[in-house]
C-alpha cells in the first residue's frame, strides 16, 4: 500500500529522470512599475531552487530557463559554485513578459519530456476570476505585464502540448494571493493563451505560499521567502524522481509547519495545495487536515469606504501613520509584513493595502485598528475634530459588521527635549541672542538673553542650570501640585546658524559627583543641532523629505546616501532636491563639511546629515559604525533607522569614550566615533519660529 503523500509507482513515467525533467524558474525582485513593488529575496530563492535542481536533482542546466530580475547587479548575487550553475548564470534571462512568455509556452513545450517544474517568486495578484496573475518585471502603470498562470497550466493540460509528453506538472508559487486592486492604475488587461482539446492522463499540482486573500512573508533577514525556506527543507537532498513522488506529503509538513506559525503569532499565511485532486486523482484538499481552519478575508463595507473617503479627503498621511500601520497587525493578532514603510503615498492607498490583506481570527479587518490608532495620535497632535470623527467612524463600522472590541493602542513615546536657538545679533558683533525651551506634554519658554547678546560659555551655564532644575522637578517646571511636569531630558537640539553647525556642543563640560569630575554632554544626553533659518527656499523640500522618510518609518533603502568628495559638486544641492529621497547624508569627505557639502545639504533640503567634524574620511565607514548588518553581512542602508540616529549617535559616542561595556573601543575612537556631528532638523518640532531680533 502507497504511504501518504507517495505518488503511485504506477503513475511515474518508466523513464522519469533528470535528463527527461524541465522547469521555468523565476525570480522577480525589482519591477518598473514602482520602486514600492521592489522586494528582496525572490532571485536568491529562484537559484537556491535551482540549484536543488541541478544539484541533487540533477537536472541538466539546459533543462532549465531562469528568468531573474533581481533588485542588484546579477554579479553580486550568491551564485551557488557548480558547473551547472556557471552555466546558468550565463543563460538566465530577465523575467521580462517577452521572456516567460517565450520560455513557458514556445520553448519548452517544444521538448520531450515527462516532469514540468514551474517556480515562481515575487508579487502575485488574484483577478476578477480568481485567476493568479504573477507580474513581470516589465509591469508598468496602465500595463501591467504578467503571467495568468491558471490560463498557462490549462495550456500545458491541451493537445498544443505533444501528446505523451509531460504527464506530470507541478507548480510552486512563492507569491501573495490578493485581490488585484480596481482603478485605472493597476490594469492587469486579459490574457488568456489559448488551448486546444484537454489530454487525458496529465495531472498537475499546485502549491501556493498562501491562501486566497493572504499575503505571504518574506524573511527580510534572510532575503529569502519563508515558504521557500520551507520547501528547499523538504526537498533537501532528494532526486528529482523521489522529490516528485513525494511532493504530497512535503505540501502536507509545510502546512503544519505554517499552522504552527499562525498558532504563535508569527505568520498569517497558510500554504495551500489548490487543486483537488493528488497526483492519483484522490481528493486533496488540504481544508481537511487536522487544525483550525484559516479565517475568510474580512473586508470593509462600500459604506465604510465612502466615509473614509470623505475623512481622508486632502490629507496627507501624517507622523504617526507608519506607527498605526505596524499596530493594526498587532490588534488584528497577526505578524506585521516583513520591510519597513507605508504601502502608499495616501491614506486611502494605506487602507486599500491593509484591506486586501488577511487579519487574525477575529475577523478584524485591518484598516479598523489602523484607523483607530490614527485616531489617537491625531489627538495627541491637537487634531480634535478630526480625531473625533475617526473614532465614530470606527465605532458605528464595529456595530454595523459586527466586530469584536478593539484594544486601545499604546500611547505615543513621551520625550523630553531642550531646544536652545542662538542667532547672530543685528550687525554681527561679539555673542549670540539666545533663547531655551523644554518641550514634553506641553512647551515651556524658560530663559532668554534679555539684555543684549550673551557668550556661548554664558548659555551653557545657564543650559546646565536649568537641566538641574528639570532634575530636581522644581522651579518654573512645577505642574502646580508639586509634581514635576517633566521627565528626564532625552535630547537637546541647538539651532544655530550655520557658522555654528561645526562647533563642539556634544563636548562641552558637565559636572558629574564629587571631585570635580566633568562628562561631555554628548555622553549624557542626544545633541543634535539644528539649521532651520538657513532653509529658505527648500522648505517644500524639506517638509517633504521628512514626511516621506516618517512614512516610512525611518528605513528605506533610498533613505540614506553616502556622499563622497568627487561627488560635492556646484550641482549637489539641485540633486538631492530631485525627490524626496535622500532624507540622511553621511559625509565621506576628506575636506571639512563647510567647503560645499552641508550648503548642498541645506539647499537640498535633506533634513538629516551626519558627518565627522572637521571633516576626514571616517574609517571604519559611518555606514559601519551606525547601520545594521544586511543579508551579506555588510552594512544594510535600508536598515539604518535614520529616525533612531539621535539615539545611535550618543551610543557611538559613548562607545569611543569607554562607556559601553564590550564595545570595541579603540576601533570607535579611530574611526572619529567622538568626533561625529549630527545635523537634525524636523520641520514639524519647531519652537519658537520668531525671530530673536
């Protein structure tokens, strides 16, 4: 008797082998369409099938077509060192439509075979009949270039395929499973391939990454699919005809293995062989295995949609829009997606994206605790009116679907922050004009030269005073009930002109105990300065830059550029104002900042710099010192979470003066750890916009 998952001896071509075995293999990471459908892992996962394929399996590398657009250059993808292999990489092709078009059903219906791999990752899209739409690389607004692989496998079923060739046929997806938005931005078209009379005999398998209505994970960390992940694990070592035979029962371990993730919290898809019967022709449906079922898509009503319309209306996404993004698959009791930012420019995009997904087992749909969180934070920004008609907007959706009570959503981080703005008397002279404010629940002015210009020594006196006036909760600060207003100050930012942005803030003295013992201030709290007065003419750029590096949550690979000498230019500034990326520079520049690299930053409008002072090529690279470790095990710039660099700053500087146990600190110091300056202008937190004068 056949084991469970076992394809039937009886049913395995006499001569199925590695010479008789071909496949499409396809891996899309990057696509015209929009730098937003950029992912990485899917090339990585395309060659590590097929390598399993050639390698174990056997199979000659002229018995497969890789199609691979990946996100880098091809030449620094991990190519697996086999001769197999070497000869691919020589014969892959871009995963353009032409290609998989011209692979899936001119080649290789053209050779004698018995076994059809079809593998396939990147994005995937469900049309009006339920049809799986993969899109190419060459998808573009208006035109969406794609694989209708549901129209492809009835082709391979027909006569327009050689009778007695290819009787088996198996399909591996590593792809979402959503609905294909319906506007004029994303038109799929029809396609259909045609197909004459079905011949009996051929059986076909499909095993997709998720179920209808699912997105399914990709593992940023790994650069690899977790369902791919899965199935390489299955496949591990086997021959083409033991993997083949077995594929039954490897589907059925990688749905367990993804049951147990949902279980946890730790996924939401759920792998799905869709066809209903096996290789056998027994049913197969895996809704049978022991387990509770999957939930149905919980969607928004047409009502629901129009109110939002109107709410959003005009509004762009605002700070807190990222954090209630990441909240919602928290509320709903399901993993958030793998990769950092919001999946649209618009709030209504944001909801279309959380609405096509597939929440908890609550039934939440995802846009319900987005919104709510909105809610909350535009409250918290002193957006009343618009707060209220968020919250009744989520409470009559409730009662109308019938939704389970929400839990309300954590509050906002609470900061406290020193704000000291110094500026250039009338007519120059010796001195600054100075003002000092604390910002936290509320925003308090608590010292101002009001005598004429001051020294910079005079305003750090008075700086260190009123810190021991916030240590100590009392003075001005008090709420009235003898409970300090304030918590410890986190950061303290000085806005200065820009013949200040070079000077030493982050070093001057503080005393700390007895003894006389001094620590700089840089080691203490987060010093930035700042260089709002300087901005003018690129304040669209600059608001733009930072709203678009808030949206997406402070990480994007576009988010950051390195900046090295032959690249400061007359014409640096008019680049970096080309779009809203950058929004963080890091200067690698031997000469100091002040010859042309921070006029270009300014006049750029990027909001965020980091650079050595006194300029010097930092070595280490400031990448080094500040980014994460990517999947290569170099520095990753779409990991660096630019908005956390006050934060990561003071912990380098910490790091150069001996003060982080285990950090290598000789290597710091050499890399001129204490010596960094940190340019951070939010042009949403600004004091005091009236001039001193």
């Amino acid at each position: 008797m056949t084991s469970p998952g076992l394809l039937p001896p009886g049913l395995l071509p006499p001569g199925l082998g590695p010479a008789r075995t071909f496949a499409l293999v396809a891996g899309v990471e990057r696509y015209d369409i929009s730098r937003r459908w950029n992912l990485r892992g899917p090339a990585r996962d395309a060659l590590r099938f097929a390598r399993w394929l050639t390698g174990p399996g056997e199979v000659p590398p002229g018995n497969v077509r890789l199609l691979l657009s990946p996100l880098d250059e091809p030449d620094t993808l991990r190519w697996p060192d086999s001769p197999a292999m070497a000869a691919l990489r020589t014969a892959y092709r871009p995963a353009t439509e032409e290609n998989v078009k011209s692979a899936l059903l001119d080649e290789l219906p053209q050779c004698d075979g018995d076994l059809l791999w079809i593998f396939w990752a990147g994005h995937g899209y469900l049309g009006p009949r339920q049809e799986l739409m993969l899109p190419c690389a060459d998808a573009r607004p208006g035109q969406i270039r794609h694989l209708n692989l549901d129209s492809a496998l009835r082709f391979w079923r027909t006569d327009l395929v050689t009778r007695r060739r290819f009787p088996l046929q198996a399909a591996l997806v590593d792809s979402c499973r959503v609905d294909a938005p319906r506007d004029s931005r994303w038109n799929f078209g029809a396609m259909d391939y045609g197909g004459g009379n079905s011949v009996p005999g051929r059986r076909q398998f499909r095993l997709y990454a998720s179920r209808e209505g699912e997105a399914a994970r990709n593992d940023a960390e790994r650069g690899a699919g977790r369902f791919t992940e899965a199935l390489l694990g299955e496949l591990g070592e086997r021959s083409v005809r033991e993997g083949v035979s077995e594929l039954a029962g490897a589907a059925r371990s990688i749905h367990r293995t993804f049951q147990e993730l949902r279980e946890r919290g730790d996924g939401w898809q759920l792998p799905q062989f869709v066809v209903d019967r096996d290789w056998d022709s027994c049913s197969f449906l895996d809704d049978g295995l022991p387990g509770p079922a999957a939930p149905a898509p919980s969607r928004l009503d047409q009502r629901a949609w129009d109110e939002l319309g109107a709410l959003f209306e005009g509004r762009e996404p605002p700070r807190g829009a990222h954090e209630a993004y990441a909240w919602a698959f928290t509320a709903a009791g399901c993993a958030a997606p793998v990769g950092a930012g919001l999946p649209g420019d618009t709030l209504l995009e944001v909801v279309q994206d959380l609405d096509e997904r597939q929440g908890g087992r609550s039934g939440m749909p995802l846009a319900v605790p987005f919104v709510r969180c909105l809610a909350d934070r535009a409250a918290e920004a002193g957006h009343t009116a618009w707060a209220l008609r968020l919250r009744d907007w989520v409470g009559e959706t409730r009662d109308r679907l019938a939704l389970p009570v929400l839990p309300p959503p954590p509050p906002a981080p609470r900061r406290t922050v020193v704000h000291v703005r110094l500026e250039t008397p009338p007519g120059g002279g010796d001195g600054f004009l100075a003002r000092i404010w604390l910002r936290g629940e509320r925003t308090d002015h608590v010292w101002e030269s009001e005598h004429g210009p001051v020294r910079l020594d005079a305003v750090r006196g008075e700086l260190l005073r009123q810190l021991d006036l916030i240590g100590e909760g009392s003075g001005p600060l008090d709420d009235g009930a003898g409970q300090p207003s304030y918590g410890a100050v986190d950061r303290i930012e000085f806005h200065v002109p820009y013949e200040l942005l070079e000077a030493d803030f982050d070093r001057w003295p503080v005393p700390r105990g007895p003894g006389g013992r001094v620590r700089a201030l840089g080691l203490l709290y987060q010093v930035v300065v700042r260089c709002p007065q300087e901005r003018a003419g690129a304040r669209t750029e600059w608001r733009t830059a930072w709203r678009w590096l808030c949206a997406r949550g402070g990480r994007h690979p576009e988010a950051v550029r390195v900046v090295r000498d032959g690249e400061v230019t007359d014409a640096l500034g008019m680049e970096l104002a080309a779009g809203p990326a950058p929004a963080c520079v890091l200067a690698h520049t031997a000469s100091g900042p002040s010859d042309g690299l921070l006029e270009a930053v300014l006049e750029g409008g990027v909001p965020v710099a980091v650079w050595q002072r006194g300029g010097g090529v930092p070595d280490p690279a400031l990448l080094d010192l500040l980014a994460p470790a990517g999947p290569g095990g170099g520095p990753d710039p779409g990991a660096l979470d630019v908005l956390g660099l006050p934060a990561r700053v003071r912990e380098v500087r910490r790091a150069a003066a001996g003060a982080v146990p285990g950090a290598p600190h000789a290597r710091q110091r050499a890399a001129g750890g204490d010596r960094l300056v940190l340019l951070w202008d939010d042009p949403d937190d600004m004091p005091g916009l009236r001039s001193l004068t």
